[in-house]
C-alpha cells in the first residue's frame, strides 16, 4: 500500500509549522497543507522551501480566521472574520465562496510553490453546499483532493476525473492517542492501493493554545509520528510513505 501521511494546518502558527516538519524529518509525514489565511503562513512557505521532499498542498479555509478576498458579507462576521462553524455554509453565497477559494489558491501559487493537493480546514470541502464548488476548481486549477466521498459517497460518480486516494482517514486523531492508534488506522486501510492519514503533529504555542480546541493532542500525536515503533511497522509492513505527487 502507498500511504500519504499528511499534516494539517501548516501556517496556522510557528509551533505548528516546526512540529510538521520534525514530523516529516524524523517521522513518517510525508505531506501538509497550508492556511494561507493564517499568522504562520510567511513562515510555513519559508519552510516549505527549505524543505523540498514535503509535499505542500492548500488547506482550504472557511471557519477559521479572516478571509483572503474583500467583500464575501456571507462568509463573515461582525469583526471581518469567517463565521464559527459549518453551519451557515449552507446559507453561504456560491459566488463569494467560490471568490474566497480562488483568492486562496492564487494566494498560495503566488509563493512559487506548486501545490499537490486541495484538502479543507474543518473538512468544509466535503459540505454539499461546498463541494460542487470544490470540485470545479480542483478540474480547473488541475489538482487532486482529499477524498470527499468518505463523507459524500453518492456524488463520486459524476467527478471520476477528479483525482483522489483510494481511502482516507481521520482515525489518528483525540485525546487517548497511542502508537496503537495509529497502527490501527493504517491496517484498516490496508486494501487500499493508494491512501491518505490526516494528522496534527505539532510543537504547541501560545497561538494554538488560544485558537484551537486541539492543543496538547498535537504535541502528543508528533511524538508518536516520530516515534521509533511507528518506523518500524511502516518498514515491516512495507507500507510505502509517498506524497500526492505520486497520484497518478
């Protein structure tokens, strides 16, 4: 099986960015995506630089921070930022959505760095109200995503040309995460040919202790991912760790 190991979150904040890359240095990482709406995204891009065997994709964002194009009423609130949760997607407007994500990638291409891969922050991508949306720009900007028919299997016939894993999951992820946890996960996406792990490796900061509800399960799931016995079955089990580029 060829398994994607990808961080989420890269550009959320300097802790986050350095914990990604221990994560892709000592442990089995093999890929991010980044919030180019974020406080750590100068940096992340920095990184990502310096680090050319990380694959870097764009973490599409619509419920965290502000937006990156002007006049999206829809979107935000009160203060200019986007609206807490996925609930008002429904309700969004199509036409400042599909203008914000657009806004995000050219944002993104703007680095130089050549994205591999669309996913989403809070998995907005695979909402219903979304994901049409989604879909259109990953045809047209010519890039693969993260498996939305995990979550909305009855629309993956008509986007058979809109590439993806065979299997995703977010298993490795909460608050009593072992080893165990992550071992598991990939065995049961073992009949896969082509899979991606999401992950949340990070070193944890004053930003992420403030802004997120996921804090200290971060630090706690990079050191797993570095972890000698994590190294160690992926070696036995063959288990071959590549990015998004290899789709395909």
């Amino acid at each position: 099986m060829k398994l994607i190991v990808n961080a989420d979150d890269f550009g959320y904040s300097k802790g986050v960015n350095l914990g990604i890359i221990e994560a892709h240095r000592s442990g089995v990482v093999t890929s991010a995506t980044v919030m180019v709406n974020m406080n750590g995204f100068e940096h992340a891009v920095m990184l990502a630089k310096e680090t050319p065997t990380l694959g870097v994709g764009i973490h599409l964002v619509l419920t965290c921070g502000a937006p990156v194009s002007q006049n999206v009423p829809s979107l935000t609130d009160e203060h200019g930022r986007f609206r807490r949760g996925r609930d008002y997607l429904s309700s969004a407007s199509p036409k400042e959505v599909e203008r914000e994500l657009r806004s995000q990638l050219e944002k993104f291409l703007e680095t130089g760095l050549s994205p591999t891969h669309m996913d989403s922050h809070h998995h907005v991508h695979a909402h219903a109200a979304i994901l049409p949306i989604v879909l259109r720009l990953a045809k047209e900007y010519r890039l693969p995503v993260r498996n939305p028919w995990t979550f909305s299997p009855g629309v993956r016939a008509a986007h058979s040309d809109v590439l993806t894993t065979d299997g995703f999951s977010e298993r490795f992820y909460g608050d009593d995460l072992t080893a165990q946890s992550f071992i598991d996960a990939v065995e049961e996406l073992a009949g896969c040919a082509v899979a991606e792990m999401m992950t949340h490796p990070a070193y944890v900061d004053e930003e992420v202790l403030t802004g997120s509800s996921y804090t200290l399960q971060r630090a706690r799931e990079l050191q797993i991912l570095t972890a000698k016995e994590i190294k160690e079955y992926v070696q036995k089990r063959h288990v071959q760790l590549v990015t998004y580029k290899e789709l395909g």
